[in-house]
C-alpha cells in the first residue's frame, strides 16, 4: 500500500511516476496486469495487488490488507480522517494480517522548534530531542521516537565526520554585513565550513562526501575508515534525518540563495519553504520578544567608536571565539548600570594557533584611553581544535594566562535559579576543586539576552540607559536583533535565531553578566564616575582602534566640552606597537605598577 497526502497527488503525481517504473522494468512490465484491471489506484502485478490510498479517506485507508505500507509527506495529511482517527494509526491497523508488517513514513519536517547537543565522546553533534509538545511536525515527532539516525560526511581535510545542517552552509558577506549580501553572491560564494576544523567544502567535493557519508545515532561514533561503533538507541523505530545539503542535484549556491532571497523579500512562508524543503530541517516562526534594529540604532549618541565618555567606571571586554575569527566588545559602565559601547571588532585567524591568541593577549593588556580593563570574559562554549590533537585548551590557557583579569563563561540552553554560578572546571581525584582550576561562570542565557532586549528598550535619557557611538554600523544593530524570544506550548523558552550571524548578542548578553559581577548597578550618582586619570607629562596612553590593530599610542588626553576622551589617532596595521608598561604578555603585572 502506498499512501498519500491528497487523491489528486497520487493520480496525477505518483501514478505517471509508478508506470514509468514497471515500463523501464522488462520483467516488472510483463507481470503488470493491463486493460481493465490496470486502474489508477490499483495495481496487480504477478497477482500481487499495489494499493494507492490517500489521507483524505478512510476508507481507501481500511479497504485491503497490506504486508509493506509506505506513507508518503506525512506532514501533509490531516490529523484525524473523517473522525477515524490518525491516518498512520489507521494503516498500521492494515497490516494486523501480516506477522512480519512493515511501515515506512517519509516526509519534509514542518514546524517546531529544536537545539543540538554535543556527543561528548565523540563530538558529533545532533539533533536534541524536544517535548512533543513543542513539536507541530509529526514527522519529526516519529522521527525522535526511534533510533535518531543522522547522515554523516566525512571531511575532506582532516577525515573527521561531522553532522551537515543549514548551520554550517557559509557564503561571503558583503561590505556592511550579512543584511547586504544579495542572493547572487551568497550563490557565487556559498561553501559549507567544516564544524570540526573549520575546512572549506565546496560542491565537487560533494560526490566524494555523499559517497563516504554513514549514518551514526546517539551513543555511537565513527572511525576515519566509516566504521560505525557503538549501539544505537533502544526503539523499535528505525528512523533515519538527511539533511538537504547532500542532494546531488541542487549546489550549495542554490540553497543560499533560495533562503537569501526569501529572508530579503521578509515572507516568513517562503524562508519556511527554505528551510523545510531546502535544508530538511524544523522551521521555527518567527516573531516573539525581539526589538528592531532601528530600535538599537536609535540609541547612537554624540561620542564615536573610540572615545571615553566621563561617566565610565569601569571597562569590560567579552569575546566570543570562532574556528577562524576571535570577535569582541568593549563596554564602558557607569553609575545605575548606565553603559557605554566603546569598541567592538574582529581578530582573523586560525583559533587553533597560538599567534591569534598572541594578539589578543596585546589587545586587552593594552590600556583604553589610559585606563585598563577591569574584567574580560570569554565564551568558550567553542573548542579550538580536537582533544586527541590539541589536548591543551587554547581558551582556558589563555584564561589561566591573565588569572586575575579573563574569567572563561558558557551558556545554559536551560533556565538556572541565578543569572550565574561559578564552578571548578578542574578537580581532584576526590572529587574535590583543584588548587590551581579555573572557575567556569555559567550563565541564564534567556535572563542575560532578555536583559540586553530590556536595556534597547530603555529610555537614554534615564539611569541605566544603554548608549552606542554615533558611527555605529548597521551590522552591529542587526546581530544585537539576531534572536527572538519565544515561548513553545510546553511553556519552554527558546531562542529562535532570525539571521545567521548573531556574535555581537552574546558578546553583550555577556557584558549583562560582568555587569552583575561587579555590581554595577549599586554605583551610585556621582561615585566612582570621573574622568579618566590623567597621564604625567612624557608618559604615553594609547586608545581603542577600529576592528583588528594596535591601539595608536597617543599624548596626555584632555576631555572636551562634551566630557569624551577622544583618540590622537586610529592605527589598522598588525599589532606592532611594543607591549603595554603595566602588564606581561602572560598576565603577570610588572613590580612597581599601582
């Protein structure tokens, strides 16, 4: 039996198609009965009647026995037929005849929303089961009952496998951010990104990736010669997720472009389409809780990218790694929580060297303006390099580095009774905290970005006011909008992602966190709020730069009629400038520094 979503469907769609088979097939066409008894929803073939039943009646669903059952677009078909109940349950109620009954069900998922969780033996990264609740896709919702199948490619680079999904499809974006890619040059440019080492795959490397791919469930791993170890999970569903990316008849160009325009022409049915068809994946709606972009673009005040207004305190840098960029923010804070945006930017290269960290070591010892930084945190959520190849973690090296400075931060995909929790990230053999561990803060990532989402809503004018340079890009204001807040019918919060690149969110739902840590919102009026110190004759201070480069050494500053501490000069070149008079490259202060 052979079951569809719709009559029409299988009389004009699948019945052409089902001939054509048995006529490209000598043998098959011989046995195929002809003449009256070769109907549209019937087939004999050698006696063996082929059924074509549609969802929309129950009765073709219930008219004949079958001993293979296939369910076609299952997404598509009404819930309950005619007040007989689900169209699945009512086919396997077909197959009571037969001991060895067979169903398949195959189908595009629609909506719902779901994350992915790290397997941590073997990396791999998979779907995670979500309530079924949450799920409007029924397909999907059979589809985590059985054995989560997922199809693997291995990497042409590095022979890992990893998982594909619409994550890892990448293009180039243009001058001013994603929002300005046009779907021409997302196609030109489009490649999916290795998640395991960061390589470039492109689409002649497709057939060599299909031809090598295996699929692998949770709780199993697989060897760089495609064995797969490990048993899969108890069900007696075998069920089986390929994503769009391995079609052999569509590039990866098509598929960025296909969603591109969708999300530029803003029809929130057709970037379901994009996702649904094109990628195989869950579409989650959008809306719920998320301002606008010109609603954080209207908080550009009167100071640039660079200068030091007078009413900060304190100064607090948060950086989120990516396998082939470091991406940071620095904010000033001020008295009642009230915050400056004074820098934000990029740092190119491999995160799994040494020399990008190099950089960034320079980048925060160096002095803004003549005042340090009073905190950095750091995402490591991402893992530079494999375990087996890199055993040193590059970002909890680095935190080690500055002890009293850098404080490595992770996110809770789930709600935590305080905004963050400090834990030991290294213990003994007892179980107890190491002398010499590091302290994880972990952090309510739906409290700290619906802080954030709070602090774009606040007034400029009040206490806590949330300010941005004058010179502020539009990419900046688009990744800080990235999000959206939404609530699933299980009454589970979920972060739904509107755009691809959202960096800069979690860089400032991170400067939420640090502002919690230091208490700023107790500062009071007037306290701790002057200007920058000054700087004794002969004695050089440096300033923020643009995006990646040296802070440009500069003189003694003098505020201006507005109270801001501007730049002498902005610098682009690679971080030449000697190491900064108060601190080691390795975080250790120099004797004599106060």
């Amino acid at each position: 039996m052979y079951v569809g979503p719709s009559r029409d469907f299988n009389t004009d769609q699948f019945e052409p198609r089902l001939m054509a088979l048995f006529d490209q097939a000598p043998s098959l066409a011989a046995k195929l009965a002809r003449g009256q008894r070769n109907r549209k929803t019937k087939k004999l073939v050698a006696g063996v009647p082929i059924r074509l039943a549609h969802a929309g009646s129950s009765t073709s669903l219930k008219s004949d026995p079958a001993a293979i059952a296939l369910v076609d677009e299952y997404d598509e078909m009404l819930r309950n037929v005619k007040e007989q109940g689900d169209p699945l349950g009512l086919v396997e109620a077909r197959g009571y005849s037969f001991a060895d009954f067979v169903v398949g069900v195959a189908s595009t998922p629609s909506l719902g929303g779901i994350d992915v969780e790290k397997d941590p033996d073997s990396g791999l990264e998979f779907w995670k089961p979500a309530p079924p609740e949450d799920l409007q896709s029924p397909i999907w919702r059979l589809w985590q009952e059985g054995t989560r199948h997922h199809l693997a490619w291995q990497c042409v680079h590095r022979l890992e496998y990893f998982i594909p999904r619409f994550a890892h499809l990448k293009w180039q974006h243009a001058e001013g951010g994603e929002h300005k890619t046009t779907p021409v040059e997302a196609k030109r440019t489009a490649y999916v990104e290795c998640p395991r080492c960061g390589g470039v795959l492109v689409d002649k490397d497709k057939a060599d990736l299909n031809a090598r791919a295996v699929f692998v469930a949770p709780g199993q791993s697989v060897t760089p010669d495609g064995g797969v170890i490990g048993e899969a999970p108890d069900s007696s569903t075998l069920s089986f997720w390929v994503s769009g990316l391995a079609s052999p008849f569509v590039t990866f160009g098509q598929r960025a472009e296909n969603y591109l325009a969708a999300v530029r022409e803003g029809s929130q049915d057709k970037i379901q389409t994009a996702i649904n068809a094109g990628f195989g994946e869950l579409f989650s709606p959008g809306g719920g809780d998320a301002p606008q972009w010109a609603e954080v673009a209207a908080h550009r005040g009167e100071y640039a990218k660079g200068e030091l207004p007078r009413g900060v305190a304190y100064l607090v840098m948060t950086i989120d790694v990516r396998p082939n960029r470091i991406l940071y923010v620095i904010r000033g804070w001020g008295a009642r929580a009230t915050s400056w945006l004074i820098d934000y930017g990029m740092l190119w290269g491999e995160t799994v060297e040494e020399h990008i960290w190099t950089d960034l070591a320079e980048l925060i010892a160096t002095p803004i303006c003549g005042r340090p930084l009073q905190l950095v945190l750091i995402d490591s959520g991402f893992r530079p390099g494999k375990v087996d190849e890199l055993p040193l973690n590059r970002i909890y090296d680095f935190c080690r580095r500055f002890p009293r400075l850098v404080r490595p931060t992770k996110g809770s995909s789930t709600p935590m009774r305080v905004p963050l929790i400090r834990s030991a990230i290294e213990v003994t053999p007892k179980g107890t905290a190491s002398k010499y561990g590091l302290n994880l803060l972990r952090l309510d990532s739906d409290f700290l970005k619906s802080w954030v989402f709070e602090r774009v809503r606040w007034p400029d004018d009040q206490p806590g006011a949330w300010h941005l340079p004058r010179d502020v890009d539009e990419d900046y204001c688009r990744q800080i909008v990235s999000e959206a807040r939404v609530r699933l019918a299980s009454g589970r919060v979920r972060w739904a992602r509107r755009s691809k690149e959202n960096h800069y969110l979690d860089c400032e739902a991170m400067q939420a966190a640090a502002s919690h840590l230091l208490n700023v919102g107790r500062i009071r009026e007037g306290a701790r709020n002057a200007p920058a110190p000054p700087v004794a004759p002969g004695q050089q201070s440096n300033t923020i730069v643009e995006n990646v480069g040296p802070r440009a050494n500069a003189g003694p500053r003098e505020a201006d009629d507005r109270g801001y501490y501007k730049p002498e000069s902005i610098r682009h070149s690679a971080f030449e400038q000697q190491q900064s008079s108060w601190m080691h490259p390795n975080g250790r202060r120099r004797p004599g520094w106060l």
